[in-house]
C-alpha cells in the first residue's frame, strides 16, 4: 500500500491505523514498546521506532517482521527517492527502528541484511558572543529571553529546558540542577549572575507552579500534550529571535549548546570540564568543539591576509613551541591528562 494513499480519520494516527488494519499489528505494537520501555530507552526513542516501523507496516500491509528481504529494499529505496528534505534522517530512523525489532524476534538474518548507516562528520554551526547578545535582545516577552538565556548559559538540551522545575534552580548556591537528562544522568550546571536577575523577575512576574516554562493547558491539543512548553514551541522562539535580528545561519535550538560549549573553551574552559557541563558519556562527543573554537593566541587565518600583508606573522612574540595553545594545554592540565588525551598528542 503506497503511504501517500494512506488516509487517516481525524482521530487516527498512523499508529492507531496499523493496529487496526493489519493482522497481527497490535500485539507486535505492544511487545515493542514493552521492550523499548523495559530497556530504559528515552521516550524520543520510543516515538521514533513506533512510528517508523508503522508507516513501513502499512505500506506493506504486513507486520514488518513478516516481510520478505526484497519488500524491505523497496521500501528503503522508496524512502531515499522520495523523501527529499529528511530523506537520510527517516531513511536512519526506519533502518534503527528496523533492527531494533528485527533482532527483538531474533531474525538475525534480516538484521544482518539491513544497510549500515554511516556517520556524517559535520561540524556544528556557532554563533559569535555579538550574534548571541542580539538574540537576547530580540524578544518581547521575557519567557523567550530567559529561555534562551537558559539554552546558551546552561547548554541545555531542548527536552531539558521543557523539564526544569522551579525547585531544580538553586539561587544560593548559583546552580541548575538538570535532571534525567540523555542517558537519564543527572548533573549541576553552574547558573550565570545575569540569569539568575532574569529568572527572578520572570518567575515574580509569571507565577509558574511546576515548571518553569508552561506550554498548553492539560486537555489541550498541542506540543507533547501536556503543560510544559512543546518543542515546536520553542523552537519558534529562536527562529522568531534569529530572524528579527538577521541572523542567516541555519541554526535551532541545540546550536545554542554547541555555542555554549564553544564559547567555554574559548573562554579558557578545559575540555573534560566541558564535557562534564554538558553531560557527554564520552570525550569523544565534546573534541568536536576543538575544530571550531578560536583561540586568540592561535587563531586560524587565510594565506591571503599574509599574501596582502594584512596579518604579520612575526607579530607575536611567542616562539614557535609555545604557539600551539591547545597542545600545551592539554599536556600542562591535570583534568585532561587524566582523561588520556595527552597519549593521544603525543
């Protein structure tokens, strides 16, 4: 059955269209999810492989564990012909929700046959500390304000910023308590002298009960469907302040973390601190920020500027061992030679 003949009632969801429709669905539906649920997998997760693996169920009209390998090639390529704006990021998602059942019915032979999906290796797009007050500076009404003060002085994720209640902020010892963040960890990020004046005045002024950002009333249609602040809705937010102050990077709402990561190791912040701030299970996730921060003392440049004389590069009057900034800091910081990274400079 093709997908862009699948017509929904007002009240059905895709979901609920597969149960309904397809024998054997249903009860495929439920050990799903009672796996993910058991697993302690997030509920981002488990949205994600429910719905992909539905909509590949009515296109086939068949529960996908009982599709043939050549049924799951066309659909595959379907989706990469067809889906232009998301293609790879629903290819990847039906591909992960794919394996996640195939190998709940131990059909390891369909699991082995489905694609590997690699890695893009992009860097992050950043915003300068000029493009970062302007954004500030752009809303109307403080809620957005503090939320992007929150977003950028934290490095909080979306679903984190959604999650903060009034009692996770602590105005006396200066910290955020952010809790069952990615990976359910929990950790303390420290809270900045300016937002702490933002979020008094905002929570004098809004009165919020539970948390600190209140979306849709309960019984509303909306976002998540309940009180908080929905992604779409912050998401809004910081396109509405990006465009009123003509910002033209393609940003969202976890480019105010990567600013935030990488405005600290600017700053002088160590990397495994970072790390830390912004709850990585792995160094791994944060030297991303090493290939785009700048460093004063060695800042990248063009051979034009030195071609047209508009950079003097005997200017400095550091040698050339003491040049590289980001190599003697790691060797010379106890906090990153105990995380290994000086074995890894040599």
């Amino acid at each position: 059955m093709h997908p862009k003949n699948i017509k929904h009632g007002k009240k059905r969801t895709i979901i609920q269209t597969a149960c309904d429709d397809i024998a054997g669905y249903a009860a495929f539906h439920y050990k799903l999810v009672q796996k993910i649920s058991l697993l302690g997998r997030s509920k981002s997760t488990l949205d994600s492989y429910t719905r992909h693996l539905a909509k590949a169920a009515v296109y086939w009209n068949s529960v996908p564990t009982k599709v043939e390998a050549q049924q799951i090639d066309d659909y595959l390529y379907y989706l990469q012909q067809n889906y232009d704006s998301a293609s790879e990021s629903y290819f990847k998602f039906t591909v992960y929700g794919l394996r996640f059942a195939y190998r709940m019915e131990g059909l390891n032979d369909k699991y082995i046959l489905l694609p590997s999906i690699k890695r893009e290796k992009k860097l992050p797009v950043v915003l300068s500390k000029d493009e970062v007050r302007r954004l500030l500076a752009a809303p109307k009404l403080l809620k957005h304000k503090v939320l992007i003060g929150l977003l950028y002085g934290c490095g909080l994720r979306c679903f984190e910023a959604r999650n903060i209640t009034i009692p996770d902020i602590d105005f006396d010892r200066m910290v955020l308590h952010v809790r069952q963040g990615k990976g359910k960890k929990d950790r303390y990020v420290p809270l900045s002298a300016v937002l702490a004046e933002w979020l008094k005045e905002y929570i004098s002024t809004e009165n919020p009960t539970l948390w600190l950002f209140n979306g849709r009333p309960d019984g509303r249609a909306g976002g998540d469907f309940d009180s908080r602040y929905s992604n779409r809705g912050i998401n809004w937010a910081i396109h509405q302040a990006a465009k009123k102050v003509q910002i033209i990077k393609n940003i969202s709402v976890h480019t105010l973390r990567h600013t935030f990561a990488t405005h600290l190791l600017e700053d002088g912040l160590d990397i495994v601190s970072i790390k830390d701030l912004l709850g990585h299970s792995r160094i791994d996730a944060t030297l991303i920020y090493l290939h785009v921060a700048q460093y004063d003392r060695v800042k990248s440049f063009s051979p034009l500027d030195t071609l047209y004389r508009l950079k003097n590069l005997n200017s400095s009057s550091h040698d050339h061992v003491t040049s590289c900034v980001l190599s003697n800091h790691i060797r010379e910081c106890p906090c990153c030679s105990k995380s290994g990274l000086a074995a890894l400079i040599g």
